[in-house]
C-alpha cells in the first residue's frame, strides 16, 4: 500500500479476531489504494501477520472483557492521544467495548469520522433488559449518539433495529453491511463423505453462548439411540476472557468419548467441513457467523437455532433449519432426519453452496466496503 496523507485507523481489541475475520476483507478493500491504513490492537501475536499485509500494526493497552481500570483508563487516553497525533480521516471501531471508549474519545476530536462497526452484540445483550450493565450500555450509547459525525454498521437488519431504538439518532447513519463474506476459493464446495458414523460439525468458540451446553444435552439426552449412528465433532478454542468462558476442566467433563469430543483450535477449517456430514451452531445470538457462512460455501447442510444472525445463513427447508430457540425435540427431530436420508443432506449441501455464491463472496463484500469508505475518505477508495 503506498504512502498517502489519506489515512484509515481500524481499532479492534484482539488481533487474532482482526486476522481471522477483517484481514482477508481488509487486505481486498486497500489492495494497491493510496491509503495509510493503521490496526490498533493488544500484541497477542500477530502484528507480523498484519503487517506482512501491508497495515501498519500499533499496540495499545485495551484488553477484552470488562478489563482493570488501569488498563481502561490508559486505553481511553491512548486513543485520545491516537486521534490528535495521527490525524485519521476515518477510524473503524470494531466491536461493542471498543466502539463506547472510541466514540467516547473522539468527543475530543469533533470533526473525526467515526464507522462504529457492531461485528455482534455480545454478552451484554444477551442480558435483561432491567440489569445494571446492561442499562450502563444503553446509556453509554445513547451519549455517543449525540456526536454528529458517529455512523452505525451491522451485519444484520436485527441488530441495527436494536440499536437504532437505543441512540436513536438520524437514521441515516445506520448501515447493514451483510457480513464480511468469505473467500469461495478457500471454502471449496465438496461432496459430502460416504461415511458411517455421520459426523456433526459444531464449529465454535468454547463458551457457553455459542450452545455448547445445549449440544451436550442433545447429545446425552438421545445418546442410546445415536451412539454409532452419529459423532458429534467440537472445533474451537477456549475463550477465558469472555464472559461466558467455559474452562478446561468443565469442557472435559462434558466430552464423550466417541461420542462427543473436541478437535481444539483448528486452523484449517475448510478440511474440517469437508470431513464433516452436516454443520449445528446452537448459538444465543450472532452477528453473521462466519462459521455459518463458511459452511455455506462448503456446502454443508446447516441446523441452527432461529435467533438474530444465525438465521441469515439458513433457508428453513433448502439448506438447513432453523429450530425454535432451546427446542430440544425439534433438534433431534431434524438430526434425524438428516441422518437418515443421505439425498437430503446432499441437496441441502448444493444448497448451500448456492447461497453462499449469492450473498456471502467476499468478492461482493469487498466492493460494499470500496463503496462505504468511499464516502468518507478524499478521493475513495
């Protein structure tokens, strides 16, 4: 990327999320465009493969979750700094924590663009309506709110709806980009696997939101009947600073062997479909996943629950379904379902694959986001 008084400051608070989900769009919105494009982020290890990507990596003090605060105040000053020293035309804050402390700094710079890009919701909105932290959140954001050069995107029409009845600010500010998208060349459609036992893929973080108690209780509820018939295969990290972290020995005691057992973190994931039978992600509440749509182009049936994002990658009946929210008979129904009619799974698979060609190539996404900051920065992108 040439150097260019143009800049773009992308602020995320974890790196590995920046390269796994923002580097392969990010690397085809600025490809050989005059900008400076900064990531600021904690350290964890992967400022080499930012800046091998042609960004130019600066760490911070933000941690995720609730974090110290030492450390939240620090960042908060790191950013006010941040804002006056290199004079961004545009920042993108990504995710909630980030978006509070970075709108909230840039009171100090009022003529600064800000793209507050809500990647999920997370934990908080999974809380009451009526919890102190919740209503602290909806507060914080209603404040930011009043800043006029604030503007709002999301992956789903769910979310902006929400958040839009929290801030409600000019309702041109508030954009539904549809995902990030996902490289089709990488997640290549393949043909199921002639295989016995069928091989259920839960592709997830090892937390408690994304479903994974729910998944144990399907699994030993209808253990007798399914025991050789089905496997059910968990593919994920554990996550000790999420607030729905699940630790080590608590996930161990929820494996079956045999049965119900956990891969790890896998940095191969499209291996990982192409071994599997068919995808479940019993999640609370989602962006888009990028698991979903990553399944889509492996063109893997899906089962997910009918909550806000999970449902956007799901055509109930063509590639998958959508099951009602805990409903436990409903998920061994349609397993079953899947397991017994190999046909099936093999349509809904093709299925798939074609929703993912018409709504989640990266391609696609890469010239929604040419066209956003185009708005905002001198001359485009």
């Amino acid at each position: 990327m040439a150097a260019s008084s143009r800049k773009v400051m992308i602020i995320i608070n974890d790196d590995q999320f920046f390269c796994s989900h923002f580097l392969p769009l990010f690397s085809r919105v600025f490809h050989d465009q005059s900008c400076c494009v900064y990531v600021i982020s904690r350290d964890n290890g992967y400022r080499k493969t930012i800046e091998q990507a042609g960004f130019t990596f600066i760490s911070v003090a933000v941690r995720r979750g609730k974090g110290d605060i030492w450390h939240n105040v620090l960042f908060f000053l790191q950013l006010i700094r941040l804002y006056v020293v290199y004079k961004p035309d545009v920042v993108l804050l990504i995710s909630l924590k980030i978006i509070v402390f970075g709108s909230l700094a840039a009171f100090f710079s009022p003529s600064l663009r800000v793209l507050n890009y809500f990647s999920g919701l997370g934990h908080v909105f999974l809380l009451p309506e009526n919890h102190w932290m919740r209503r602290i959140i909806h507060w914080l954001l209603w404040f930011i709110g009043k800043r006029k050069n604030n503007w709002y995107l999301f992956e789903t029409k769910d979310d902006q709806q929400l958040i839009y009845h929290i801030i409600q600010s000019s309702y041109d500010h508030y954009l539904v980009m549809h995902g990030l998208g996902v490289p089709l060349q990488e997640f290549k459609f393949t043909e199921l696997p002639d295989q016995h036992p069928m091989i259920v893929l839960f592709p997830a973080r090892i937390i408690s939101t994304k479903g994974l108690f729910e998944l144990h209780q399907l699994a030993k509820n209808f253990q007798q009947e399914w025991q050789g018939r089905i496997k059910f295969l968990l593919a994920g990290k554990i996550d000790p600073y999420n607030p729905a972290y699940i630790d080590p020995q608590k996930l161990h005691e929820l494996l079956i062997p045999g049965y119900l057992e956990w891969l790890g973190y896998v940095q191969d994931m499209a291996t990982c479909y192409a071994q599997a039978d068919v995808v479940i992600l019993l999640s609370y509440r989602e962006g888009v996943p990028r698991v979903l749509m990553e399944a889509c182009a492996a063109g893997r049936p899906i089962v997910t629950f009918d909550v806000p994002g999970c449902r956007e990658c799901v055509r109930e009946g063509k590639n998958g379904f959508l099951i009602p929210f805990g409903d436990m008979a409903a998920l061994h129904e349609k397993i079953n379902l899947l397991a017994s009619d190999p046909q099936l799974r093999k349509a809904m698979g093709a299925c798939s694959r074609q929703i993912a060609e018409e709504n989640f190539d990266i391609e696609d996404a890469t010239k929604r986001w040419k066209a956003l900051l185009g708005k905002y920065l001198p001359g485009g992108v």
